[in-house]
C-alpha cells in the first residue's frame, strides 16, 4: 500500500517536474521573441502577413452572420427616419447637381491649363478595393485586416481611403489579406495642411477615435470646422486626401476628428501610390546588387 | 451519484475542446464588429476562456495550448510577438496555484479572481509595450479593455459552462 503510495507521488513529482520544464520552456521562448522585438530584430513582416493569409478565410464565412445582424439592426433604426431622411436627400440631390455642373466646368478648365503649363495629373489611380475581414491590435494598435493582398497588385506602403477620407496605409501584404494601419493608431504621423490657411502641421494618432495635430508653426490660427487635407510632404500620401476636421481647440492640444468612417469600415479602396520606394524594396535591390 | 465521465473526455477528440474553443474565441476577437474604433471594446475572450478551462479542467488546457494560442494572438493581431503567449502562460501559472482556495466556490468569487488577475495581467502587458517600443503606451485604453473583459467574464463563462456540461 505504502509501495503504491510512493510511486504514485513519485509519478506526480516527476508530472509536476515536467510541466515545470515546459513552463520555463514556454516563457524563455517568448521572452527571446520579445527582446527581439525590444531590439528591432522581429520576425520578418512576411510571417505576419502570412498569418493573416491562414485566418482570412475562418474570417469571411464568421463576418457574414455579423454584417447581417449590424445590416439588420441600421435597418430597423433607419425606419423611424426614412420621411424625414428622404426630404434632406432631395434638398441636398438638388444641390449636388448643380455643384457637380461647377466641378465638371473646373475640371475642364483644370485639364485645359495643366495641359498648357505641362503639369502632370495627380489622380492617383485605385490598386484594389476590398472588404474589411477583421481588425487588429486590441488596446495597442489601431488596425484592419483586407480582404486584398499581393495578389491584387497591393504593395506595402499603399494609403488607404474611403468615400470621406484617408483611414490609414497598408503596413503587410500577403497574397490574400493586407493589414491597415489607420490613422487613430498611436505610430501613426501624417503630415497635413490646414485647408483655409495652408500651414503645414503633423496628425498624430493617438490610440483614441480622435487625433491631434501637432507642429505647427507658431501664430497660426485654427478654428473648430476647419478641414485638414494631406500635405504630400514626405511621400507617403498623395497630397490633398481629406485626413480629418478639427473638432476641438484648447490651451495645450488641437483635436481632429477623423473624416474616414473608421467606426463602420465596410469596403475601402486602396490606392497604388508610391512616391518614396519603401525600405524593404531598397535593401532587396542593395542586398542584389553585389551577385550581379 | 457521480457523471461518468467518458474515456474520450481526457485522451480523445473531445479533450481537444477547450482548446478548439479557445482558438475559436481568439480569432472572435479578431471580427470587424464596429471596426477600427470599436475593436477597444472587443473582450479578451481567449483570456477569459483560459482561466475558465484551466479553473474547470486545467489539464485540458496544458502549457503548450496556452502558449500556441498566444502565439497565434500575437500574429493576428500584430502585437510584439511573445506578448500574449506570456499572458497566457502566466495565466495558466497563476490560477494552477490559486485554485485551490477558489476551486468549489460560488461563480462571483471566480469572477473575482479572474478580474484581480487580469488587472495584473494588463498592468504587466502596458509595462512590456512600453519597454518594447521605448515610450510610455497611453493606459486608458488598456484599462477600458480590462474593464470591458471583467464584465464580460460572467456571461462568456456561463456559455463555456453550458458547453462544457454538454460536451464533457
């Protein structure tokens, strides 16, 4: 009896033991993953986006059931409105059609001096338009996950936008699924200009629904309303992409309210625009270089 | 008079479920449900099913599962890699050596427990973000998060509990 009692606890110790080893095992390897991290030698973006690849399909068949009930549920409250919202779309249809007589007439004119002063066009043509699949990041990173990678010609540094504005760039692409990181994310930094005075400032994201706009120049004035566009500095976005509106102004911070519809992300375009060559593309051509 | 509990339920496909279910739960997580701004507010449901299935059948839920479904966490949702897997490992560390002063209790002291060790859990996780990309991460988000995940722990539990009784 004593027998089988001290194998027994010997059999547990040894079980014990084991999991102990695997335990140790378990945390060295995500400590190493994250110092590595810590010290800018991570896995390569590639595996990321890969993952991304795996996971996408489990992702369209679950968002279906989700995008059916969030339908359904807009549906329902929209109902109570439908006169109401019926009579604005009217007023605003009528409008927008004689606005769009006055853009088509500027347009023209817009071509005809670009043609004479051999400026080249700025229209930046769309990559591929996808479907948000899922998001990312939880409380740490502000990001979306699209149903369209390098197989639809989607390249890492690509903006992201939506009928209102810029959301965000693509940050990995894998053969299916892009990642988006959107301008709320707290890396996130655009340079813009204000529309009515032109100054040139920086949009931070913040990791909250709001962003702040910082850097700039001293003595300029911004009032809430004012709408904030692209800069084109730096290359990373065309210039002149709608980017936020600036919603609050105190003593310390100016607050903007993203004009992309970053809470109800549907479809999104993704726009082939490529100024600077990214990082990765440089290296690989340096890396190549020396065999040739 | 005691449930006879299947030879499948250790060994066979059926143990395999708190794992499955986990990892169901993680990629949940990953769902457009409001989107961009919303996902703050999307609960750490693989967290919450860790500490239910190691709270209710640990052996079920080993080191290696924990680890791997961290790891996955980790790549989909583009956090520093080795983030959640540690989350989870110490998870699974801290309710081995708790449960025996909660193990039988009634369903609000487990809720306790598992909002105390989620606090930890974040707080720690705020500490790793902010030593990996050198800059002090914003902790309202992070407590927003904790707060929705506490709250969701009952009902998400009460579901993983309906499952468990059916399945195992």
């Amino acid at each position: 009896m004593q027998t089988a009692r001290l194998s027994g606890s010997g059999a547990g110790a040894r079980r014990a033991n084991r999991g102990r080893e695997t335990l140790w095992f378990y945390m060295l390897v995500s400590v190493v993953l994250l110092m590595l991290e810590a010290f800018g030698a991570g896995i390569p973006k590639q595996i990321r986006a890969y993952a991304n690849d795996f996971v996408a399909p489990i992702l369209y068949v679950l968002e279906r059931p989700v995008r059916a009930v969030q339908g359904g549920l807009e549906r329902l409250a929209g109902v109570g409105d439908i006169y109401v919202e019926n009579q604005s779309l009217r007023q605003e249809n009528e409008r927008l059609i004689q606005w769009r007589e006055a853009a088509m007439q500027l347009g023209r004119e817009n071509d005809r001096l670009r043609q004479i002063l051999k400026v080249p066009k700025r229209e930046v043509p769309p990559a591929a338009t996808a479907r948000v699949i899922g998001v990312g990041g939880g409380t740490f990173e502000r990001s979306v996950l699209v149903g369209a990678g390098s197989s639809d010609n989607v390249v890492q540094g690509y903006p992201v936008v939506d009928e209102n504005g810029l959301l965000g760039r693509v940050i990995h692409a894998g053969r299916w699924t892009s990642r988006v990181l959107l301008v709320t994310d707290l890396n996130s930094r655009v340079p813009v200009r204000v529309e009515r005075t032109g100054a040139l400032a920086i949009a931070e994201g913040q990791n909250e629904s709001f962003l702040r706009l910082r850097f700039l120049p001293r003595g300029t004035l911004v009032q809430v309303g004012d709408r904030i566009l692209t800069s084109g500095h730096g290359g990373a976005f065309p210039p002149d992409l709608p980017v936020a509106r600036v919603s609050e102004v105190d003593e310390e911070y100016i607050y903007l309210e993203p004009l992309g519809f970053l809470g109800q992300l549907d479809y999104v375009r993704i726009m082939a625009y490529q100024a600077v060559p990214d990082e990765d593309t440089v290296f690989s051509d340096e890396e190549e270089e020396p065999g040739e | 008079m005691s449930k006879v509990v299947s030879p499948m339920v250790s060994g066979g496909p059926i143990g395999f479920l708190p794992v499955t279910v986990t990892m169901f739960l993680a990629i949940l997580m990953l769902l457009p449900i409001g989107s961009g701004v919303a996902n703050i507010t999307m609960p750490n449901l693989a967290l919450i099913s860790v500490f239910y299935w190691l709270s209710s059948r640990p052996l079920l839920m080993p080191y290696g599962a924990c680890a791997a479904v961290g790891l996955g966490l980790d790549l989909w949702l583009n956090v520093p890699l080795g983030l959640n897997m540690l989350l989870l490992l110490l998870a699974r560390l801290f309710v081995l050596g708790q449960l025996k002063h909660y193990k039988g209790r009634n369903r609000i002291v487990h809720w306790a427990v598992f909002a105390v060790m989620a606090v930890a859990l974040y707080a720690l996780s705020w500490v790793i973000m902010s030593v990996v990309n050198g800059a002090i991460w914003p902790i309202r988000p992070l407590a927003v998060q904790w707060l929705v995940t506490a709250f969701s722990y009952a009902p998400v539990a009460f579901l993983l509990g309906r499952l468990r009784r059916w399945a195992l």
